[in-house]
C-alpha cells in the first residue's frame, strides 16, 4: 500500500458516506476502505435509518434489504464512475450485503483482471486449506462444492473468499425466470446462518467473528464470503 492508495482510501470513505447521506438521508458513521487490487473492500459501521430502525424492530428485513435494492441499484453507476476516476480502477463486478442487526455493511468491487486475485493469488496465512475445505464443505450443502475457491487477508481484521461455479441447475432455471431476488434471499439466509458464529472457523484461523457477508454475480457465477474478524491474539 503506497501513499496515494491511502489518499485514495480517505478520499473514497468521505465521499461513498456524503453518497449514502445523500441517497438515505443517513450516513454510516464509520466507513472503511481497503484497496488490494484487483479489489476494493468498504466495510460500513453504524449504518441504520431511523426509519428502518422501526422496520427492524417489527422484524420487516425483507422490507428493508428491498428498500435498499433499488437505492443500490441507483447509485452503482455513480460509485463505479467515481472509482474509475479517483483510482483508474474498472469496476467490473460490485457486490453488497448488510448485517441489519449489527448495523454494518459491505461494497466489494472487482476490476477488469483475471485471475481473481492477480499475480499474489498464492497468498499463505494460518489456516487457509482448512479453511478453503469448510467453505467447500458449506457451499456443498446449500448448493455445490465451488470450483475454485480463492481467498486473501485483505488487511489483519478483513478476509475476503472468492468462489467461482457454485450455482446448480435449479438455481440456474430460477435465475432465467428472473426469480433472482428469492434466490438470493434464500441462499444469503442459509449460507450466514451456518457461517455465523462457525465456531470451527473461528478456531482454525484464531480469530472472534464480528461480520459475515454474501453476495453473488449469478451472471459470472461467482460470490464473495467477506468475514470481518477481531484476532484472539
């Protein structure tokens, strides 16, 4: 990380928040931003309407994640434009998720690279393969094992996972009905609640969990586990 990437990093966090404020009327009060190319992660803190505050209480999640679909759907365009200008980064794939209950939330966007983690995609940490085989073993059970899986320490609290060729045949069909939304829900529903709290997870690479995030590009096939981890150490 140089000096201008960490530039970068303020410039971007002041202006997705302003963008946020703008769009939602309520900004995150803290927002993290993380550069390692050919990736960008944003990890939102604190970052609750007072409106979707009522929502949450009277457990309309669906209302919400809905309300904030079609907000997100606005604002990628801009958020891509932006980047592009700010860091010559092509954003070629954007994904997003939300911890509702814990108030937090992450933008991971993908430039135009292949593969999905460039030349240092061989990256070693304490607990990669067994951790590689449990994602395997979790993406087994709601769908399929991933054809390949990536992953890398983005910085000591932020591991981001990259899995490629997961979908199976019915999601498939349903993702051609334009049933994506359902989907989505569903498998977003199924893989947190068992990578939420994992205590094996925890224990192989000696961390506490704080977040979980998941998303999907059904058209490339491809998701992202973005895990937000405080070190036992």
């Amino acid at each position: 990380m140089n000096m201008n990437e960490n530039h970068f990093q303020n410039e971007i966090a002041s202006h997705i928040g302003k963008m946020l404020r703008d769009a939602f009327g309520k900004g995150p009060q803290s927002i993290y931003v993380s550069i390692d190319r050919p990736y960008i992660v944003i990890y939102l803190q604190k970052f609750l309407t007072p409106t979707e505050k009522i929502l949450l209480k009277q457990g309309q999640i669906r209302a919400i994640q809905h309300t904030r679909d079609i907000v997100m759907r606005s604002l990628l365009p801009e958020i891509k434009a932006y980047l592009l200008l700010l860091t010559g980064m092509n954003i070629l794939e954007f994904y997003y998720d939300w911890e509702l209950h814990n108030h937090s939330g992450m933008f991971v966007g993908r430039q135009c690279e292949d593969p999905p983690f460039g030349s240092g995609s061989q990256e070693k940490y304490p607990g990669k393969e067994e951790l590689h085989q449990e994602i395997g073993r979790m993406s087994h059970r709601v769908q399929k094992k991933p054809d390949h899986i990536s992953s890398r320490m983005i910085n000591k609290r932020t591991l981001l996972i990259v899995r490629t060729g997961i979908l199976i045949d019915l999601s498939k069909e349903l993702i051609r009905l334009r049933d994506e939304d359902h989907l989505k829900q569903a498998i977003n529903h199924l893989e947190k609640s068992y990578l939420r709290d994992n205590k094996y997870i925890e224990q192989i690479l000696n961390v506490k969990m704080l977040d979980v995030f998941v998303d999907w590009d059904f058209e490339r096939d491809r998701s992202v586990i973005l895990f937000i981890v405080r070190s036992k150490a």
